[in-house]
C-alpha cells in the first residue's frame, strides 16, 4: 500500500465488512465499502471493477464515474495545488 502521494485526495475512513450470504438480505457473500463520498462518484446499481494490489485493492471507474469525479473533486485539487 503506497499511502498518501502527489494525486491523491483522501476521501475519508470508510467502514468495511464482508457481507455474508443469507443475512440482512445478501445473495452472495461479498465486501462492502461504506462511505458516502463514494455514491457521488458510482451511483447506486452501477457496476465497476475491482482489482488486487499489494496491501489493498483499487476501485476502475468507467468514463462517466471518472466526470463525476474530476468534476466533484476539482475545487479539492486546485487548492491542494496551491497549497503545494
């Protein structure tokens, strides 16, 4: 895991859990990422992939996604750059 960098803009502490099949209404067992700055980038029922790194995982965004997030974000990183 790389942790804080040039680029990156920390979105906040999200809660995780696994989610298993057959309680409070999973049909598979899978992992939720609980945080609320995330549903302005992938709205609900979109879908995305997921890929492995070493010490985590990373989140592809589709075009749309990546709009939504450079146009959300943009204000965070002019004045992250200013600050730099």
């Amino acid at each position: 895991m790389s942790g804080e960098g040039e680029g990156k803009i920390k979105l906040g502490k999200a809660d995780v859990y696994i989610h298993i099949k057959g309680k409070s209404n999973a049909r598979i067992t899978h992992i939720d990422i609980e945080l609320d700055e995330l549903n302005k980038i992938i709205k609900d029922g979109e879908s995305t992939y997921v890929g492995g790194k070493s010490g985590g995982v990373f989140i592809g965004l589709k075009k749309e996604m990546i709009k939504r997030i450079e146009n959300s974000l943009s204000l965070k990183l002019q004045k992250k750059k200013q600050k730099g």
